[in-house]
C-alpha cells in the first residue's frame, strides 16, 4: 500500500454540517443488481485470456523501465524517460522482484537478484523517506532473499549466498537513527550517511511510524538481531500510549513530546498502514500483543468513524466528524477485514467504493460524501493499488464473481486510459483522464500483482501464494513474508511449545528442527480449493495462537500485557467481563480453529445472513463492535445506480437493519 506520509497533501478542511442521509438500502440493491448481472461469471476461459493480459500489462511497464529508466529509480513513461525519486538504487526493480518470481519468471528473477547483490549500496549521502524506504527497498529485499534462498518455492539460485539478505541488514542499521527519540517513534527522514540532520521535522504520520513492524520483525528473526523488531515495536507501543480515551489515533505527532499535531482520526491518509500492520504483525509473529491492541482500535474505527457503508474522519478526542471524504487510501480496509473475518460490512464498502470506480474510471484521491463529487485538490489517481487489493481478498474469501467483474473493469480501464508509449501513467484528473508523466515503483509491485492474482485464483491458482509450501502474509507493499518456522513462531513459545530453540539467550531467534507438528502446520497453503472459503485464516492462527502464558485473574489483558500506558479504563466491570470473554474464547480457539477478531453484532436472536455459505469458517468474536444504530450514512452514491437500486430498493430497505455479519459469530452470552 503506497504511503501516507507527514507531507502528504491535504485540501483546507470543510467543517460545515452535512445531511446524515441513511444510503443502506441503495447499496445494498447495486450489489445485489451486480450479483444477479454476474450471476454467470466469469468463465474460466475468459479468467485465463484476462491473466494473460495482465502480465502483459506487467511487461509492458517492467520493460519500459529497464529499456529506458534503469538504473534509475523510477519511469517517466510518457517521455521514456528514468528519474530518481526515492534513493537512486533501481527503486522499481527491486520493488519487482518478487512480482517477477510470483510469474514464474525465474530467468529475470535471477537477474534482478544478481544485479542488485553486486551493484546496489547504501553507504550514500542521500536523505531518505524511512517509511518508503522500509516498505519499497527493505521489504523488497526481504522478500526476493527469501525466494531466491529457498528451494521450496522453486525458484532458487543456485549461485545466491545471502547478498540481499546482507543489504537489507546494511540498510535498517541505517534507519536506526531516526528511532532515537525520547517516544521511540521514528523521524520521518534520514540520511543513509550521516543519519538523522538537526533541522529534521519532529513531526511523523502515525502509519509512518506504526508501519514497520513486519520488514523489522522479518529481519530480526533472519538476522539474529534483535534490535531491529525492538524499535519497531517500541513505536507501535509509542503511538498507542497516546490514543485517545476513545481508542482513536490521530494522523500526525511530534516525535519529542508526543503530542498530537493533526487530531483527525480516520483510516486512509496518513494513519491505513498503522491499523494493518497490527493484524498482520500478528498474523505473522504470532504476538498477543499486536492483537490486543488491533482488536481496540478496530473497535472505536467501527463505532466512531464506520457510517454504513463509507468511513469518516473524526476528532480523535471528541468524536465528531470533521472530514466527510472517501480517500483512496481506505480501500485497503475491505481486504483487511476479509482477513480479520469481518466479511459482510467488507462487502457493503467495497461496492461502495467500486461504484465511485464506475463512476469515474478510476477512483480520485478525495470524494467528497456530502456532496458526491470529486474533493479539490484530490483528482488524480496514481495508479493505487488499494481497491484491487481488497478485490482479490473478497475473491478469495468469497468465490463470488462479481469480483472477477469488478477487475476486468478495473483492467479495461487501465488498458484504455493509463496505458502510455513505454508503461503506465497516472492520472491527473479523473474526470479528463488526462495523464501524468509518472508511474510509481508500486504500480509493478502491488497494482498489477494483485490484479494478476485475482485472475489466476479463477483459472485454478498455479503460484506460490496459492500453492507453494508456505502461507505468506502480504506486506503494505505487497511484498512476500511466508510463515515459515523461523519468522512465524515468537522466541518466548520456546519456553512453552519447545521447538525452534538454538541456544541463543542473547537474541532469542533460531529454529530448530525438533518440532515436526508446528513445521507440518506451518507448510499448509494460505487457500485450499477442497475447503471453506475461510479456512485459510484459521489454519494459520490455529498452530501456535494461544494464550499460553495462564490467567492471572486481578489483572486485565492489557495490563497483562503491559499496555495499559496512561489511557484511564472507563469502566472497571466491563474490562473484567470483555478479559473473561478472551480468556474463555481463546480457549475454545484451541480445540476449533477460531481466534478472536471483532466482528459486529446486532442482535443474537436474528437470523444469519445468506453469506453463511461461503463465511461460515471465518474467523469470528465474543465481543461486538459498535455501529451507527440508525445506519446512517452519506448522500454520495453515484447517481449511474439510482435507477437500477429503485427496482430492488423496497425489498431491502425494510430488510437492511437485518443484514449483518453474524454468520461467522460464536453465539456467546455477553451480558
């Protein structure tokens, strides 16, 4: 997921009042119109001939910048020229790599990793972004290391001796500098040479620093270094010390003091990573902690700031909306909650988004709710990848085709309005379709890659994601991090599951090969086609999940956890009651492959929605989350669909206070 950082741009904010018009029952009736108009789907042979036109897409741009760009870091593919934008170290093909080795290109692969192990370095003068940095460079050498040195996943160099594994360690003790603040969250900036200049703004974006956790994490399991998962969390720990008493974070803090200097809570710009790094930490690290403190903010994110089916910006302190916009960045949060198995609001936002896709081609930086047309100052489309990203996860959990329908769309208009001499263009305004001179790394690494997936999870999925031997959690940037025994399972289960022990007392990371069953468990692919739709996630989170470190009953989960910092609990008996509900429901985790994640409730005595078919292994919760009761929402759905919802509107207006998620609900009593 592309960034959002402290200088990301942002209009005047608007604080006029703004009608609260309940859009429920419109879109539910698109979607359902869009159902039934793909009821056939998209036929396996079509599904193929799309695949194909997608790696097509992919070559026509990775070409374009090797031919008339490298070794700079990124194109210019109106002009066929290079340009360096972020270090001047081939940015995009070592974005690429991993996309590359996912088509099964082994030949370009092995070059890629070869030309990069001899030629890249970072012993420059060159001040650098340390969150694009971390996601683009680190992650991307991360992940080809882990390609290129595993004979599992097919596509090992013989020739390879860890040099990219040498580089990405090079580069974070590079990046250590900027965690030297009395909060622990990072500068946004820092020189690969000299490390953080004394004019450097002491001002960060929450995702800039709560979005390091999974490369630092991966690398402090490979490298035996410690240190580097210990400053990452120390900053997710900074951030979360400061939420709000509503469990909110804001967008921008000052790294010295601590304090908030953008008060807006939402999940787009400036803040989407943060949240997704906090399951995904845990989805991969196995950390109780990443999970507590995900399951709070998912929480307030969905009591506070989910109007059915869009999301808002509030203030962080009291609540109230200050910021009615769909930001592009937002439309990672479908997919993130397909992986936490909040499935059904997944698919009511995403139609939601989809239908400003429709409406314009593409989807603007900024639509405005309140009055449905593109934000000022917000009308390019950059390429993003966000909204395909949760297509291919709805996909995946679903099997339902509109999704296919929803990417040959999205491909058409990439082909017809991007598509520029030597690559991809962004768009500048999504009105004109007029086009820009840039295409960014991330249009190869994550746009084209997901994409590509969605077509290939149709044919019948021949790739490592799908098939390989590991299951693999992807980074912000789409980048591959497998589950293996050594990066998944955390150095304190040694104490407990005794397994992938080494001896190391000073760093606490190593495998072993004592403990077959959690190796066994660990080489189950993320899907598999003879089963659920859900069951991919509580496979992964089956093995080594579990609260194992026993009850201790005068004390809460986050002072177990030792996360209470300086957030007063409102309300004693609550904490106690929702503490016995996670000890309780991780137990029965163990013996039925389900784990906690929030899930909203409205009722317990209504009847489970028809999405029961295909959600009914997702993961589920024994607390609720909160929601507008009345489902209020937006006047700003796409006026294309007003004659289409008019004719399925009456069925569901009545019905839309009953559709909810509860089919993937543990039936718990939380009174």
């Amino acid at each position: 997921m592309p960034a959002s950082g402290p200088n990301a741009m942002r209009p005047a904010r608007q604080c006029q009042s703004f009608p609260f018009v309940s859009l429920l029952a419109a879109l539910l009736a698109a979607a359902l119109l869009l159902g039934a108009v793909a009821a056939d789907g998209v036929a396996p042979s079509e599904a193929r001939r799309l695949r194909d036109e997608v790696k097509d897409m992919f070559y026509h741009a990775f070409d374009g910048y090797m031919q008339h760009a490298f070794p700079l870091d990124e194109l210019r593919p109106l002009s066929c020229q290079g340009e360096d934008s972020l270090g001047g170290y081939a940015l995009t093909l070592i974005d690429s790599m991993d996309t590359l080795a996912l088509l099964g290109d082994k030949e370009r692969f092995g070059a890629a990793v070869e030309w990069v192990g001899k030629n890249v370095r970072f012993d420059i003068n060159k001040t650098v972004s340390v969150f694009e940095t971390n996601i683009r460079i680190l992650g991307g050498l991360l992940s080809a290391h882990l390609i290129a040195s595993d004979y599992a996943t097919g596509m090992r160099i013989q020739s390879y001796d860890d040099q990219l594994l040498h580089l990405a360690s090079d580069l974070a003790e590079r990046l250590l500098p900027a965690f030297d603040t009395p909060t622990g969250i990072p500068f946004g900036s820092v020189n690969l040479l000299y490390g953080v200049d004394e004019n450097e703004s002491k001002i960060t974006s929450t995702a800039g620093g709560g979005t390091l956790t999974l490369e630092f994490g991966v690398l402090s399991r490979l490298t035996n270094k410690s240190v580097f998962e210990r400053v990452t969390k120390n900053s997710v720990r900074g951030i979360w010390a400061r939420r709000s008493k509503l469990n909110l974070v804001g967008a921008h803090i000052n790294v010295f003091t601590g304090e908030w200097t953008q008060k807006d809570a939402g999940i787009g710009t400036s803040i989407d990573s943060f949240y997704e790094y906090l399951l995904k930490a845990y989805l991969l690290f196995g950390d109780e902690e990443y999970l507590y403190i995900f399951q709070e903010a998912y929480k307030a994110v969905m009591h506070y700031l989910h109007h059915d089916p869009w999301y808002v910006e509030v203030n962080m302190n009291s609540g109230a909306t200050v910021w009615p916009l769909f930001n592009s960045l937002q439309a990672f949060w479908p997919g993130l909650q397909v992986l936490a198995g909040d499935v059904d609001p997944a698919i009511r936002t995403h139609a939601a988004f989809f239908s400003v896709w429709k409406k314009y081609g593409f989807t603007p930086e900024g639509f405005n709710l309140a009055t449905s047309t593109v934000q000022n100052g917000q009308r390019s489309y950059p390429l993003r990848p966000e909204l395909i990203e949760s297509t291919y996860w709805l996909f995946k959990a679903t099997r339902d085709h509109r999704y296919l329908d929803v990417g040959r769309d999205i491909l058409a208009s990439l082909q017809y309005g991007a598509k520029c001499p030597c690559g991809y263009c962004h768009i500048s305004d999504v009105e004109t379709h007029q086009k820009d001179d840039h295409m960014e790394s991330f249009f190869l690494a994550e746009t084209v890659k997901y994409l590509w997936l969605l077509f290939d999870l149709a044919v019948g999925p021949d790739n490592i994601v799908e098939n390989g031997p590991y299951k693999y959690i992807f980074s912000t940037e789409g980048h591959l991090f497998p589950a293996t025994p050594e990066i998944a399972l955390l150095d304190e289960h040694c104490l407990y599951a005794g397994a992938f022990c080494n001896g190391s007392a000073v760093h606490g990371y190593g495998t072993s090969d004592s403990s077959s069953k959690h190796q066994n468990a660990n080489s189950i692919p993320f899907d598999d086609s003879q089963t659920s739709s859900g069951q991919y996630l509580s496979n992964i989170l089956s093995t080594t999940r579990g609260y194992i470190k026993g009850v201790c009953p005068g004390l809460t989960h986050a002072q177990k956890l030792g996360i209470s910092y300086f957030i007063e609990q409102n309300s004693g008996s609550r904490e106690n009651a929702d503490e016995s509900q996670v000890i309780e429901s991780s137990v029965h985790a163990q013996s039925t492959s389900v784990i906690l994640i929030s899930n909203p409730v409205t009722s317990q005595t209504e009847e489970p929605a028809s999405s029961s078919q295909y959600n009914a292994d997702m993961v589920a919760t024994s607390d609720s989350v909160g929601t507008d009761a009345a489902g209020a929402s937006f006047q700003g759905y796409p006026e294309e669909h007003s004659e289409e919802t008019e004719i399925v509107s009456e069925q569901t207006e009545n019905n839309s206070e009953n559709i909810t998620s509860q089919d993937c609900q543990l039936k718990e009593d939380t009174s």
